[in-house]
C-alpha cells in the first residue's frame, strides 16, 4: 500500500467513526435518558460537518485534478 493509499483509507476511517460514534452516543443518551442534550447535538453537528468535509473535499480535489489533466468526469 501507498502512502497516499494509508492516508485515505485513515481519513474514511475517522469520518466513518464520527458519524458512529455521534449516532450511538445519541441512541444511547435516547434510551438512558429519554431526552438529547444540547452538548451532544453540536458533538453530532460538528462530527457530520467534518466528515461530509472530508468526503466532499476528496471528491473536489479530484474533479479538479480531472479538469486540469483534460480529463472529463464520468458519473
């Protein structure tokens, strides 16, 4: 494996993780305490904000890397 290889697969790894560990520790503050608090909601927000960051970032990088090597996108 690259180098670049091990760091994408890293920054998938932590996002996948934040948006995990943001659903369980709702779910479980759910079923405790029957109520979401205002803390956990913007852990929640901040840990999708930063993996759709991470995702959508990826995606930008590579629809540019496309448009300046002449290649067009296919999706």
């Amino acid at each position: 494996m690259e180098n670049t290889d091990r760091f994408k697969l890293s920054q998938y790894a932590s996002a996948l993780l934040l948006i995990v560990s943001s659903i369980g520790l709702v779910a479980y503050q759910v079923v405790m305490i029957d109520d979401v608090s205002g803390g956990l909601l913007v852990y929640v927000a901040q840990a999708f904000l930063l993996a759709a960051s991470i995702f959508g970032l990826d995606y930008y990088v590579k629809l540019l890397t496309r448009k300046i090597n002449g290649k067009h996108p296919t999706v």
